[in-house]
C-alpha cells in the first residue's frame, strides 16, 4: 500500500455556500481500488477561542525542518480585529513573531529554519483569545 499526502488551501465566498478553508487530505493507494480519499477541515474542529497546530504533513505533534515540516497554527478568535503570535523558547526568548489585522480567525505559519531540537510555546493574544501550546522540534 502506498501513501500520498497532499495539502490544499481553498476558501469561498460564494452566497449559497458555506466557507471551508485548509484542508488537509490523504489519499491512500490500495491494490484493489484506485484511490480512497479522506479530508479533515481544521477550522470545524475548532471554537471561538481555540487554536490548533499543525506540525508535520503527516499530522503528527512534532515537526523537523530537515524534512521541510513547518508549524501551521490555526486560531478562531472572538471577533475582527488584530492578532499577534509569538514563539518562545523554553529560555523564554523569543524566537518568532507576526501578526494579522482585520480577521476573526487566520493560520500563522512558522519555518523554524535552523532552530535547535527541543520544546517551544506558540502564544497567540487577540479578541476573544489569550492561549498556549506546545510545539517540539525533532532533527
């Protein structure tokens, strides 16, 4: 059996219809059929308040930049306004910052690039949000 994994950004604004945005998908490849798809909307498993990461493309809780892994963090807040990320070691130096004005919900994406192995803490602060997680480096 052989995997593929794909990733796909998609978001309308079309009346009539509902908004989805990030979906991840998976297509697995077994002898007797071509192809079983299965898709996860991030955004639906989250609630105002809420955020969720994302580390490598297969899903799991760790991400290695030598393999291209990047953190996606995906947030809802409480309504528009101007959200800010950023990223600490476990020194409490910060490693990584952005922000986005004028959205309620958003994904932040983080390319650690040359950072060292190890636990550090994604912080994002915004109307309706104030929440922590955890994201681990693995070479």
């Amino acid at each position: 059996m052989r995997r593929y994994f794909f990733y796909a950004e998609k978001e309308t604004n079309l009346k009539n219809f509902p908004k989805f945005k990030v979906l991840c998908f998976t297509m697995i490849l077994l002898p007797s059929l071509s192809a079983v798809c299965f898709s996860t909307d991030v955004y639906s498993k989250l609630s105002a308040g809420d955020m969720k990461i994302l580390g490598s493309i297969q899903g799991k809780g760790t991400i290695n930049p030598d393999k291209g892994d990047t953190a996606k963090i995906y947030f809802i807040g409480g309504h528009k306004g101007k959200y800010d990320i950023r990223i600490y070691r476990s020194s409490g130096e910060v490693v990584h910052k952005d922000s986005m004005s004028s959205v309620v919900e958003g994904m932040f994406e983080w390319v650690p690039g040359n950072t060292a192995s190890g636990s550090y803490v994604a912080h994002i602060s915004g109307p309706g949000i104030d929440k922590s997680k955890k994201i681990v480096i693995v070479r």
